[in-house]
C-alpha cells in the first residue's frame, strides 16, 4: 500500500453543517464548459482551458509526451528506491506517481485540488489574505475568489467568484467594515445591529452568512435581499425553492442552488448536532445584469421560544463539476451545499445517508488493480463507541437525489466500526479498503462512480457520523489506487461473454439442463481457448491442464488472449443457439481490444479460439442432448403427473454425457429415505413427515412460514422464463465473488470452466435420479392435494397451492419430479467449485434476483454453504420440494463438483523449481506468486534474490 499525500489533522467541522441553513450552491462547469476529468494519465490532450484569471493557458502535454514521462518515472522510482510524481499527468483532482516496485499509484479527489495558472499548476489554498486596497482574496482559489474590503454606505459586490465569460457576485447592500480574517473565514462585524455576516472560503466557492445575536436582529434581518450580478448566466426557480442556472447561450444547465434552511444554537453557540432548523423562502427577481434574491425567514421559527439565539442563515456559493450529497428520510430539500456528508441518524432527527461522485478516471478502466482505500475524514461523531457503518456501490448521484428517489445500492463494499470526531475521539482521517469495488470498477465503462455511505443500524443515534464533503476547505474525500498496467487494458472477456450468455438464457427459457449444457460448453471453449494462449508465452505460462485441445496459431504470432476468448465462446453459442444472432456480441468484444494488439495477434487469437471451439462442438455431437419422446408421468399414488404446466421436461437428460464425472449415475443418492421402491416409500414415517413440512411451510397461506423465509424462496426460485433461471443467477454470484477477489481473465477463465462444468454435471446428476431410477416422485402439490398414498400420517387438502406463483399470480410446480431437487444440485455444485476455488467457505457477499416476485430484493450471505443450503430449503419453503430433494441434491452436486475440480483443468506441474520469470523485487514476486496460486495455475511458489544487494527476484514454481 502506497501512502501517496500527507494529510492535515485540521478539523473541517463547524456548526454550518448541523445547523438551519439557507444555502445557495450554484455548482458551475468549468469556463470551458465540459466536465472535470479525473485521468492520471493524458492518453488523449488536454483542452485548452481557461486560467482563473481569464486568460488562455498552454494545453496539457500530450498523450505521447505524457507517456514518455510516465516510463521514465517508472525508471526513475525503480533505480532511486523511491516514488516519483508523473507531473505531466497531473489535473484539477488527481495526482499520478511511479513506484519503487513497478506499479503505478492514482489518488483522485473528489472535488479541486490544484489549478492552471497561467500554464502552471497551483495548488489550491483557500486562507484569505488582504490586498493593498483592502479587498480580500483566497490565496490559491481555482475560481479567483476575491471579497470585499471596506464599503460605503451603499455597499456592492461582497463576493465574486470566476471571470470572463462566466462571472458571478453575491452583492450586499449597506456598509461593510474591514473583514476580520481568520484563515479561510472573514467576520464583517455588525453590518446591521446584532448581526454579523460572515464569509469562508471554500475549495470550490464560499459560504456566507448572517449570525443574528437575538429576536430584535432576527426579526430585521427576516426579510432581505442579496443583489446577484452574473456574466453569461440565467436563473429560473423550481417549485421546491432550488435554482437552475443555464448558460446564457447555449441554455445548458450549469448549476443549481439548493434549497434554503437556517438554524438555531439550541445545541450549542457553534449549531452542534441537533441544532433545530428551518427552510427559508426564497424569491427570484430578473435584473438587467443578473437577478435579485429575496430571502424571507420563517417568522414562526424566529419567535419560537424554543429557538434559542443567535441564528444563523447561510448562503454558499460552489462552482465546479464536484458533486456529493447527503439525503434525510422525510426531506425534500437539496442538501448537497454542505461541507459535511451526513451518514446514520441524529438525534431527535431521521436517518441520513450520504453519495459521492468520483469522476471516472482511465487509471481505473481497464488497469491490474492491486489495491485501492477511500480516505475520508471524519469531523464528527455522536460517541467514541465503535458503531458501525457501511460503504456501498451506488448509482450516480445528482441535484435530484432525496431519501424517495436515491441512486440503486449495488453492493455492500465494506462494513467499518472506525469512530472519530466526538470530543475524546477528534477528527481525523480514516481509511478503508475497497480493493474489490474500484477492481469492479475497472471492467465497466461509466464517467462516474459513486460511493454511498450508510449506518449499519439506522436506528441507532450513537452511529451517526459526519465526514467532510469535496467542498470542505482542506479534507476532501479521495480515492487511492495502486496498479499495474496490464499488457491488455481492457475489461475481462470471460466476464462479458457470461453476461451474454446469461442474456441468451432469458431469451431461450425452458429447463435448466440445456442452459447448463451450453454454459459448459461455451466456457469450457474460452478455457480451452484462453489456456492455449497463454501456453504460447512458454509452457510455464499455461494455466494448467487443457480440457480438450491445447491449439496452436497457423500464423506462428502469439496469440491475442481476448479475441481467442470472443472467437471461443461467439462459436460455440451460434452453434448451440443457430436461431440467435450473436454478430452485434462479437463485434463489442473486439471493439475494445486495444490498437496496439496488432493484427498478426488478433489473427493468431482468432485461430485458436475457432479451434477451441470446433474440439468442444465436435465433443458434444450426439452426446444424449437430443429431445427424447414425451414425458406424461404416472396416475399411481407417489409418482410424478403433470400439474398443469406441461409434460415432464427433459426427461432424457439424466443419460447426457457428462463434462467433467465419469458417468451419469457416478454420484446417484441412494433415494428418498434411502427407499429405492415406492411400495416402501409412501407407507414410512419419514414420507409423512417430508410432506407435512412442506404442507405447513410451503403453502401459498401458510402461517407457519416467516417473512423472510418467504423472501428466500422466492429470491431462489427463477423458474420462469425470460428469467436467468438457476444456472444464471449462480453465474451472476460467481461474477460477484470473482469481483470481489480481484480476479483476473486468466483465473476467470479456469473459474467459470469448472464451475460452468459442475452445474452441467448437477444437471445430469438431478435428472438421472427424477427419471431414471424405480422413485419418479410426485411433487407436493399432487401428495398434499390428492388422497392415495395410503399413509394415515398424511391427510389431503384438496384446495392446497405451493407459495411459487408466476408473474400473473398463478400458482404452479415446475414440469418435473420432485427427487432430487435441481436447485439443490446445482447449488451444491456451484458452492462446491467455488468453495474449493477461493480455498474457504466464509466469504460474504450481497446479491439481487431476477424472479418477478422479488424484483429489488438483495439477500447478504456470510458463507458459500449457507448460500446453498437457503436455495434448496427455499424449495421448501416455496412449495415445490421436499426437504430431502435439497438435502440429498446439495450432497450429490457437491460430490459431482469435486470429482470435476479434482480431475479437470489441473494446474500445471514440475518435479522440481521452474523458473517462471525475473520480477523486480522481493513484493513483486511475492504478489505474482500467490496469484499463480489463487488461480490454480501451479501448486507452489518461491522467490530467490538473484545478486544482492540488488532487489532483483526469480520467481519459481512448481
């Protein structure tokens, strides 16, 4: 982990934050009118721009010269031991270096730090000085702010903020006496009896506000107005108080102004949290040379006597593209002008969560991710008693987010108990890892990411928190990020063709087994097609075993990784799926292969992934696949019958020949009970007692079953169509694990092989034992409803229904025996393979569904068995199932599983230490090391220094 700022331990708290406020936030682009870019690296130059003084500056270097710069850096930290800035890469909020190891190392900010200034950067220092004449100015502000000294009588401009074509001032109207300076804060004394109006700098523009010693100042400071002067701006109010500013121009919205509050000192003279507030009215009037804003205060709140003096009503004013907000359950108010970001519930006040927007920056598309922290700084908390809270993946967040309408909450990132900024616990910066989000990050392509931050329990009052928002003076969130440039910058091709087949299952529906069959065999072709690959490097270089063919490129080039994945998977899904078009897929593939692959490459990729997928078509002609005769079931007590949704489904698919077990029936349970015949099966006690269960949890009004056991079996079902169906939603958990891990293409590949490969076999598996043994059992739609078993434990009820219903409502059993339980198998497949992948069981993680009746439901699992297990009792629960179909199918997909991972695609081999490479220094060798290992590419790694006292390490494995 790379340190890459000293940090300041000022506090950026003050009583604004808590208090009642009347903000007035006009968030500006730049001059040039386009958003701020958080690129570390100029692959493309830099507009030109303009200087806060009005005057054009040099454009940034060039991509080229950039890139020069960044390798000679790299020369440079590794040959002087230490980091070196890439200043030629440098914007408004980030700042790149090279690193000692190799690596590269971001940090991006979430609001200004530096600026052009006449063709050279400045970094940003908002401490007001004074001028000669007596005006004041911000010592380094990217938006030339610039306040009033001593005025006449009639007062005029108090600030302004910009120049040139787009220039904005806050007038006032009245004298003004020389400011009193205080760092970033200038104090006007008594501008009116009892009233102070106060002015503080910040990063990206100022607040200001009048503080009214007591009622008598209140009530003639209720009512006032502040004169706005404005250069190629107009102004329009919505109905919620806020503005828009547009240009004048072109009529593009450039700012906003957020809704206006004030507060009270009812918990504290510095409005502490739980100060009480109020909004403000607030009125737009047009002038010739901008418009007027008439501010009338709540005249009810002011002579409350529970308010307690003084008052503070506060206007800020922002430019910049920097965007973080913070919304409160049952407010409408804009509240992204504060400094502070809100996160769990105040007292005597509702919950609050808060978003950031962090550009997107091209360190982070595309790039090795090594690691990655979000640095905030904490500047308040209700107790020093750990509470926690939580980091998430949100949407992007804007001027319209509000507690009703907030961005979607993807994923939870991490949880923190980290605590500061009460009284024995004072401000200070905290960190927290989020490795696994920004290595998400880096394989989508978006112009912004957002961080949401939430309280764990939000009812909890002692777990409200306050960190400092990118407007705060000096303490502005920011994301660190340590990378390697890969030789192929582009988002993993494993990944993207998952989502396409996912896509495809929605659209072809029907029975698990097929979609199972083809996700084996596109992903055993990219496998095939990846590994040959990367045996062209050398044959330490494979990763591991080939399933089917090791290929080799006609054209002798070392083939390019990517296209032998898109030519791998786009064969074999035309194949499987002749009636679908994939050409659209293929041609998004390879339009982000970077131009420096070269053709010969791209050629070479092509060929190998053609043949990968040519050996596992030509595997898989006339393996057992065929559609088989119809299934209609039996009218004999205990056997499968239809049940309203068709014939018995695949009923052949038990005699498919499997991917990675030796036969179909290799890991067959022994039955129901361990019965093997119905005549001993329907008259048992554990028979009775299976249907009773489901009878009592299962039904669609059942009283026995719990909410939230109503919420997992519906999460869990996806048995209809233009769903992603089991196998889906399991790939989709893969994709979340493999993110969260930082896998890469190469261990991506191998990953969703084998766990493509053991859902495959699970289907065989389940349907050898619904169709092929002596026991076809009857779902418990048939046992509960139909009287027959000859079980006097059992009694029918004809009007029973299963909880599963489709989108209309209807209830319904899916078209196949009960024993054992598809869910169930695959499940156990899937926790199988990648419990025995990630080399533990107790990883955490949040998904979502795609089952109509629970769209917008995300359930969190602490472990990979626990998953599995609430997918097959969620069979239960849903009705459809016995709980020996989970039980027994979770046993037998686990088995098929771990015959596969043991016996296919094995990592590679050697009787003794192969070189593998000649890495840098001891950390870098250590890092590739244990990434062989987490992909199973070999058993075992050491690094050997070659001649101290040179850093220089030779990685072996074997």
């Amino acid at each position: 982990m790379h340190r890459t700022t000293s940090r300041s331990h000022r506090p950026a708290r003050r009583g604004r934050t808590f208090g009642l406020a009347l903000p007035l936030a006009l968030a500006l682009l730049t001059e040039a009118g386009v958003a701020l870019s958080l690129s570390p690296v100029a692959h493309a130059a830099e507009p030109v721009a303009a200087s806060r003084t009005g005057t054009t500056t040099p454009a940034a270097p060039t991509a080229s010269a950039t890139a020069r710069e960044e390798a000679n850096a790299r020369l440079t930290a590794q040959a002087q031991g230490r980091r070196i800035e890439v200043t030629g890469a440098r914007t408004e909020r980030t700042t790149l270096w090279a690193n000692p190891d190799g690596t590269m190392s971001q940090e991006s900010f979430a609001g200004p730090v530096r600026y052009r200034d006449h063709g050279r950067w400045v970094d940003v220092d908002v401490n007001l000085v004074k001028n000669a004449d007596g005006s004041v100015r911000a010592k380094a502000h990217p938006r030339g702010l610039r306040l009033a000294g001593r005025t006449g009588a009639s007062g005029g401009d108090l600030v302004t903020l910009g120049s040139g074509e787009r220039e904005i001032a806050l007038g006032w109207q009245g004298a003004l006496p020389a400011p009193r300076l205080d760092g970033p804060k200038a104090t006007y004394e008594d501008v009116a009896p009892g009233t102070d109006l106060v002015v503080e700098a910040t990063r990206t523009g100022f607040e200001q506000y009048l503080v009214v010693a007591d009622r008598q100042a209140a009530q003639r400071a209720a009512t006032f107005t502040l004169p706005v002067r404005t250069k190629g701006l107009e102004a329009s109010q919505k109905a919620d108080e806020t503005l828009v500013l547009t240009d004048s121009r072109t009529g593009e919205k450039v700012g906003h102004a957020p809704t206006p509050f004030m507060w009270d000192a009812s918990a504290g003279s510095d409005g502490a949290v739980g100060a009480r507030r109020a909004r403000v009215d607030l009125d737009v009037v047009r002038q010739s040379d901008g418009f007027d804003l008439t501010v009338r205060a709540d005249n009810a709140f002011l002579a409350d006597k529970a308010t307690k003096y003084p008052v503070t009503i506060d206007p800020a004013v922002y430019f910049g593209t920097n965007f973080d907000t913070t919304v409160r359950n049952g407010e409408t108010a804009d509240l992204s002008a504060g400094v502070g970001l809100n996160v769990g519930r105040e007292w005597q006040k509702t919950e609050a969560r808060s978003f950031i927007n962090f550009p997107r920056s091209t360190a982070v598309t595309g790039q090795d991710i090594l690691n990655a922290e979000l640095n905030l700084y904490a500047t308040w908390s209700d107790s020093c008693e750990a509470r926690s809270w939580e980091v998430w993946d949100t949407g992007t967040a804007s001027a319209a987010t509000r507690w009703s309408s907030q961005p979607a909450w993807r994923s939870k990132v991490t949880t923190s108990t980290q605590t500061h900024g009460f009284t024995d616990c004072g401000p200070r910066w905290i960190t927290e890892d989020i490795t696994g989000l920004v290595k998400q990050w880096s394989q989508t392509e978006r112009t912004v990411d957002t961080v949401g931050l939430r309280a764990t329990d939000e009812a909890d009052y002692k777990a409200f928190k306050i960190f400092a928002s990118a407007d705060s003076p000096e303490v502005a969130p920011s994301i660190l990020v340590t990378y390697e440039t890969p030789a192929d910058p582009v988002k993993d091709h494993v990944v993207y063709w998952n989502d396409v087949l996912q896509a495809t299952y929605r659209q072809v529906g029907g029975a698990p087994g097929p979609l199972a069959r083809a996700g084996a065999m596109m992903h055993g072709a990219i496998y095939d097609a990846a590994n040959s690959a990367r045996c062209a490097e050398g044959a330490t270089k494979c990763l591991g075993a080939a399933y089917l063919v090791k290929a080799t490129a006609s054209n002798g080039a070392l083939p390019d990784v990517n296209s032998a994945i898109d030519h791998a998977a786009f064969d074999v899904l035309r194949s499987v799926y002749p009636g679908y078009n994939f050409d659209d897929e293929i041609a998004a593939a390879r339009s982000t292969i970077p131009a420096a692959v070269t053709a010969e490459q791209r050629a070479a990729g092509t060929d190998v992934g053609q043949k990968a997928a040519a050996a596992m078509i030509a595997a898989r002609q006339n393996d057992g696949s065929a559609p088989a005769a119809p299934y209609t079931g039996s009218t004999q007590p205990g056997y499968w019958r239809p049940t309203g949704t068709g014939d018995g489904a695949t009923p052949d698919w038990g005699k498919v020949k499997p991917f990675g077990m030796a036969s179909s029936t290799q890991f067959r349970p022994a039955g129901p009970g361990g019965h093997t015949q119905m005549s001993t099966l329907l008259p048992s006690q554990v028979y009775a007692d299976q249907v009773n269960d489901v009878k009592s949890l299962g039904g669609a009004d059942s009283t026995a079953r719990t909410a939230d056991q109503t919420q997992a079996a519906l999460f869990w079902a996806n048995d209809l169509d233009t769903t992603y169906k089991p196998p889906g939603q399991l790939f989709e958990h893969t994709q979340i694990l493999s993110r969260q891990k930082g896998m890469a293409v190469s261990g991506n590949a191998k990953l969703f092989a084998l766990t493509a490969f053991s859902m495959a076999d699970a289907a065989v598996v389940a349907w050898d034992m619904k169709y092929q043994t002596d026991i076809d059992l009857w779902r418990p739609e048939s046992a509960i409803r139909l009287d027959g078993d000859g079980n006097a434990a059992t009694t029918a009820d004809a009007n029973w229904q299963p909880l599963s219903q489709d989108a209309n409502g209807n209830h319904f059993s899916p078209a196949f025996p009960a024993y054992v339980s598809g869910h169930a198998t695959f499940a156990g497949a899937w926790a199988r393979a990648t419990r025995d992948w990630f080399g533990t069981d107790q990883i955490s993680w949040t998904a979502t569904t795609e089952d109509p009746n629970s769209i917008g439901v995300t359930r969190a699992f602490s472990s990979i068995s626990a998953a599995a297990t609430e997918n097959a009792v969620g069979r239960v629960w849903l009705g459809v199932h016995y709980r020996w179909d989970g039980t027994d199918g979770v046993t037998a997909g686990g088995n098929a599983a771990a015959y596969t991972v043991a016996n296919r695609l094995k990592p590679n081999t050697a009787a003794s230490w192969t070189k593998y490479e000649d890495l840098h220094n001891l950390a870098g060798c250590e890092e590739v090391g244990k990434r062989l290992l987490a992909e199973h590419r070999w058993a075992s790694y050491q690094c050997s220094q070659i001649q101290a006292p040179e850093p220089d390490h030779t990685l072996y494995v074997k």
